[in-house]
C-alpha cells in the first residue's frame, strides 16, 4: 500500500499549516510507515494517509510524487 505522510521538519518548532510538507511511502500498514519515519527522519508526523483507487492516480500524475525509500538496517 501507498501511504502519503505529512510532516513538519522538527520536532522542536511549533507546527504551522503553512510548513506541512509530505511525502509518499510503500509500507504493509500505516503502523509500519509510521515506523520508517520515525526511525530514519526527524519529522514530524502529523498524519498518514492511505491512497488508492481515485486519490492514487491522482497523486500519481503530480511531478512531485516520487516514492520514498528508505535503506534497510
């Protein structure tokens, strides 16, 4: 499944709408993508958000969706 992630950069700074950044991840679960960006970022997490159907093509013909991987430990 493909998960969309939004964040701020830090923990420490208050968060802003206006700073919310996001990114895509291919995880098993939201429970397990959570992990990945907790684990390998700074970010933080505001929401996970699962696409498919109608809402993944969508985000799919943006020029910003890239999936996001992280290395393996």
């Amino acid at each position: 499944m493909i998960y969309k992630v939004f964040y701020q950069n830090d923990k420490i700074a208050n968060p802003k709408r206006e700073d919310t950044k996001s990114l895509y991840i291919e995880a098993d679960s939201s429970v397990i993508a959570r992990g990945l960006v907790e684990e390998n970022t700074p970010y933080n997490i505001e929401l996970i958000q699962e696409l498919t159907g109608n809402s993944l093509a969508y985000e799919q013909e943006s020029p910003d969706f890239k999936l996001t991987k992280f290395g393996t430990k």
